[in-house]
C-alpha cells in the first residue's frame, strides 16, 4: 500500500514510450458508425460538438473529427482527458468549448445527461456468433431454463442476430436491449429498466427464477449486475477468449464486505462526500440529499471535488473518517482496499444513518434510486429524543456510539458552543472536527514566523532539476 502514496519517480523517469497502438478496428465509417453520427448533427443543426474519447480509442481522433468536420460542416472538438470515469459524459468539458451536443465513443454507463443532447456510439467490437451460440448451449443444455441474455455495449449490435440463433430452441429466453433514457413513465409490474437495459421477466416467480448470461469481458460492469441481481446465478462468455464460464465471484464475500463498510460508516463521525461527476442528471439533489442525511445523523460533512480519486489524493484529508462517492452506477463500487480510509456508496451510508432503511438483500448501486420520488426512496422517521433511544454498540470498537436522528430544524452546534476563544488577544475561532484534528497535530505545514526571520539578499539558487542539478559533484568538501 505505501508505494500507492508515494514513490521516488524512477520508475516513471526510465519507462521507455513507444507510439500509440489502436486496436484492429477495420474501416472507420462502420466502427464510429459515421453516417448515424452526421445525421444527428445535421438533424439537430449543430455547430459544435464535442467528440469524447477513451484512452484506447484516442489514436483515431483525428481522423474521426477531420471526416465528420468534412461530412457535417461542424465544428468539432476532440475531449481527451475526462474530469472522471470516461464511461460517463463530460457535460463540463463539453461547455468549456461551448458546445452544443456530445458524440460519446466506446463503453458507456449510459446514465442521463443533465443538458447537452447526447448520442452513443460503443464500437460494434466483432463477436463470433455461432460459438457464443455454443458456449451458451453448454452453460444450460437445460432448453427450459429461465435465461435473460445481457451484454456488454459494444456487442449489442450482434444481440439481433444471437436472439435469431437460440429462441427457437429456447422458449423461456429474454433479450435485453439497450436504453438510453429513462422510463417515460412507471414501469411495467415484470419489467425492469436498469443500467440502461431494458427487459420482461418470464418466470413464475420473478427474477429470482432466472439465470443471467453476460456476454462481454469481466469488468465493473457485470460486477455491478451480479452485486444487484445477487439472487441470479451468472454466466459470461468472453468475445476476447472465445470462453465461456460459470461466474465465480463470491456474491455473499463481498457483500458482507460493503456491510462491513456500512458498519464503518455508523462509527464515522466526519463524513467526506466525494462528487465523482458532474453530468450525471440529479447529482446535485442526491448530494443535498446525503448532507441532510448526515445533518440529522448528527456527522459532520464536507463536500469535496478531487476529480478521479486515487489513495494519494484522499490521503490529504486525514481528519475525514469515511468517504462516500458519488458516481454512476458502475464507477461508484470503488475498491477502497488500498486507500487510507474507506469509500461507500450513497447506498450503504443510507443504511447506515437512515434507521428506517434496513437490509433487504436488494443492493442498489444508482443513487437515483434513492431520492425522494424514486422506487427506493425511504423517508427518513421523526426525530426521537436522546433519553428514549435505544443504546447501540459498535461491532468494530465495541464501544457506544449515538444512533438516533436529530431534530431536523436544530442546527448542529448551538451559537454559544460554535465559537470559542483562541488566545489571550481574544481572537475567536469557529470550532471544526479539521481545525480540531489540525491542533491535535504535532506537525502543521511552514509557520510564517513574522518579525523573527533575519532579512537577507536575494541569491542566485542551483540551477538543473531535482535528479541532476548543475553543480553536483562539483562542490567541495
């Protein structure tokens, strides 16, 4: 874990560079589906757009934004970097060139965007269909098996001709196809309207009668599937290995890994809300949302921006107990093993400081779901007074803690306790768990020390960088 805070640079000073190498894509027109691409531009009369590009796909960007320029007569704007996951689109990104639409290349959570019109374009990656035809018949020679068939994005293409392969021989199969809205209204009593997928359920009794077959390469993706649809049993069939398998993954490990977290959670008392984007429509609500949540939990909170989070970043932020991320469906499952302190999702500090909400087996990973409104929406209870609550013990310390709601119109800290006095030239200070867990420091950054510091004349300092300065080796002993 110590090489994830830090580390000399060495490795990254000799790491030799070679030119990019792209995938095999055969022709650009059918890849970038161009035709579809300038048809939206022109049907929306667009004058700029913004193209978003994975990393793996970027060394096409040129030649992809110099034909659509050619074809459309737009102005086009190649988006490289992206503020977060490049599976969601950067609305930010794409105002700071003032844009007025979004072409989103390669995979794609599919979560909706708040302003910009928005058209997906996944890549149709080739899949060979007569051996996911077989791989399937292996995995449920069963023909009477309850089956729902999803897939990665970028073989959806090939998801038409798949279904015209196995419905005849399998009754009970469903294909889901993909969605890049949501619901236009409440769904149907056995339809469900996920991750940008849509379905029927057939069986009897729900989807808990049903098997689930991924086609695409293991990735967050099908681990956010399996967290959700944790009643299924799963299988893949990797287009990339032509291999088809039983899914492996302990569902029940590492849900009571998330539990164990939420645990965490009841025990933190400074809570860090990580906004892990910026375009997914009803962020902002659901981080109103969680600061109202921890208000009434009686946590402090602060809201923080660090773009995509790495251990080195939250690492900063010492005084912080937990951190909760605020991402799209697949990126918020964030694998906090190597960080300084645990991250959850919206979800799991739901369960932590909403007593109403209890544990259901259902784990929801769209926080969507959680605001008021929503499916999963769970109203908060009236406050109970302190004397009347029930004790509660920490499974991890062992010690008390407080499990009750507070009185959702009392501020947190009363006027006579929020300010305290700081010296004897009666300077107050507001009291804060970081200024408090700043004083507890032996260590507090550069002191300014003014009027103690001699005054000296400027000098010319070494020269060179930091691995090799001028005069090394050269200075006498």
């Amino acid at each position: 874990m110590a090489t994830a805070f830090s580390s000399d640079g060495e490795a990254a000073l000799r790491r030799q560079l070679g030119p990019a190498v792209a995938a095999p894509r055969g022709d650009l027109d059918g890849f970038y589906e161009m035709g579809r691409a300038a048809a939206f531009v022109r049907g929306g009369g667009f004058r700029k757009v913004a193209l978003q590009f994975p990393d793996e796909l970027l060394a096409d960007a040129a030649a992809v934004a110099a034909r659509m320029e050619a074809v459309t007569g737009a102005e086009m704007y190649v988006l490289g970097d992206t503020t977060y996951g490049s599976c969601c689109v950067d609305e930010v990104a794409a105002e700071h060139a003032a844009a007025e639409a979004v072409l989103h290349y390669g995979p794609a959570c599919l979560s909706p965007c708040r302003k910009l019109p928005v058209l997906h374009i996944f890549g149709q990656q080739p899949l060979d269909i007569e051996r996911c035809a077989e791989a399937f018949r292996e995995l449920y020679p069963d023909r009477q098996s309850h089956v729902v068939v999803l897939s990665d994005v970028i073989y959806a293409h090939a998801m038409g001709e798949l279904e015209q392969q196995l419905c005849l021989e399998y009754p009970n199969i469903v294909f889901s196809r993909v969605v890049y809205e949501d619901p236009p209204g409440p769904a149907l009593p056995r339809e469900v309207w996920q991750f940008g997928r849509q379905f029927l359920v057939e069986a009897p009794g729900g989807l808990q009668d049903c098997a689930m077959f991924y086609v695409g390469a293991e990735g967050l993706a099908l681990t956010s599937f399996m967290l959700t649809w944790n009643c299924c049993p799963f299988s893949s069939f990797d287009p990339t290995t032509g291999c088809g398998r039983r899914e492996t993954l302990n569902v029940n490990r590492a849900l009571m890994r998330r539990l164990y977290l939420v645990e965490r959670a009841r025990d933190a008392r400074v809570v860090g809300i990580l906004v892990g984007t910026l375009g997914v429509a009803g962020y902002l609500a659901v981080l109103q949302h969680l600061r109202e949540l921890l208000h009434r939990a009686g946590k402090r909170s602060y809201t923080l921006a660090v773009g995509k989070p790495n251990p080195a970043k939250l690492a900063n932020f010492l005084e912080v107990d937990i951190f909760v991320l605020v991402a799209c469906a697949q990126n918020s499952l964030l694998d906090s093993s190597d960080f300084y302190r645990p991250v959850v999702t919206p979800y799991e500090l739901e369960l932590a400081c909403n007593p109403a909400r209890q544990w259901t087996g259902n784990y929801l990973t769209d926080f969507r779901d959680l605001l008021p409104g929503a499916c999963a929406h769970v109203e908060l209870p009236p406050a109970v007074p302190a004397a009347e609550t029930v004790p509660d013990v920490s499974l991890i310390t062992g010690e008390m803690r407080a499990a009750h709601l507070c009185d959702p119109l009392a501020p947190q800290l009363t006027p006579s306790t929020a300010l305290a006095c700081r010296d004897q030239t009666r300077a107050l200070a507001e009291i804060s768990p970081a200024a408090s867990f700043l004083e507890s420091r032996s260590w507090r950054g550069l002191e300014q020390q003014l009027g103690q510091t001699p005054i000296s004349k400027a000098v010319q300092g070494r020269r060179g960088i930091a691995i090799a300065y001028e005069d090394e080796g050269h200075e006498q002993p």
